[in-house]
C-alpha cells in the first residue's frame, strides 16, 4: 500500500496566461513560480494552497468543458474543490470580481457544508466549500435532495 500524506497540489491546463493568473488572483492566489523552460506557472495562496497553471491549453471545443457542458459523460477529473473560510464572504468577493455562480449555493444533505460552484476562464469547474453558516444570510441557498 502506499502511504499518501496529503493532496499536493491540482494541475490546471488554461489557454491565457495574464487571463487566468487575473481570474486566480482574485481567489487569493500568486505566482509562487514561473519559469522559462516549462509551461506551468506555480501559484499559492496564503495558506500554501498550490495550483498549478499548465499554460498550453487549445480551445478545441468553443468555450465547453468536455466534463462538464457536454450530453455525454467523458472521463476525468470533474473539479477541484477548495475549501474556505466563509462561504458567506467567499461569495461577497466572487461578486466583487465579477466572478459568477455557476451553481449554488447548495448544501448536499446535512454535512454542514455548502458549496458554490465557478469556472475559470477556460471552464474549468471550481468548488468553493465551506460551513453551513447562518442560513438566512446565504441568499439563494438550495438544499440538495438526491431523492427528488
């Protein structure tokens, strides 16, 4: 068996440099790294966070996330979650960006968490997840049931 200590970090493949580092800028994140011999930029949060930016990605599907936009249910990694603080504030700032909610916020079953749901300029899915805070201040806030 191998032991794994903890997830290292997510490689997201983007296909605009300066589009993308504004978009994760916005999520707390910096460039931590960025070389001239490879296409990945390093980028971390305050908390260590990484991501990794694979910049060479080709729009070869007008603007749809296979995983995702698409009828037919293809393989792969569907998203990264990420966990915060606040959904409450996570919210108010995605607001001040101009990022939307592509879905959310919703609470799945009684974990005590609800997640928002964003993409990135490339339509990659980001969860944002955090505590079920005071629910009368989550506007719009669904409660998921698998059963209905």
């Amino acid at each position: 068996m191998i032991n794994i200590e903890q997830f290292d970090h997510a490689g997201v493949r983007i296909t605009d440099r300066d589009r993308a580092l504004k978009f994760y800028e916005a999520l707390g994140f910096k460039i931590h790294l960025e070389v001239d011999f490879d296409a990945v930029i390093v980028i971390k949060n305050g908390n260590g966070v990484e991501i990794n930016l694979v910049v060479n990605g080709v729009d070869l599907n007008d603007g749809k996330n296979i995983l995702m936009d698409v009828p037919e249910k293809h393989t792969g990694i569907t998203h990264i979650a990420l966990r915060v603080e606040s959904i409450i504030e996570a919210m108010k700032t995605l607001d001040e960006n101009d990022i939307a909610i592509s879905q959310g916020p919703v609470t799945f079953g009684g974990d005590g968490h609800v997640s928002v749901f964003i993409r990135d300029p490339d339509r990659n899915t980001i969860e944002l997840r955090g505590r079920l805070e005071d629910e009368d201040k989550i506007p719009g806030l669904e409660f998921y049931d698998p059963n209905a």
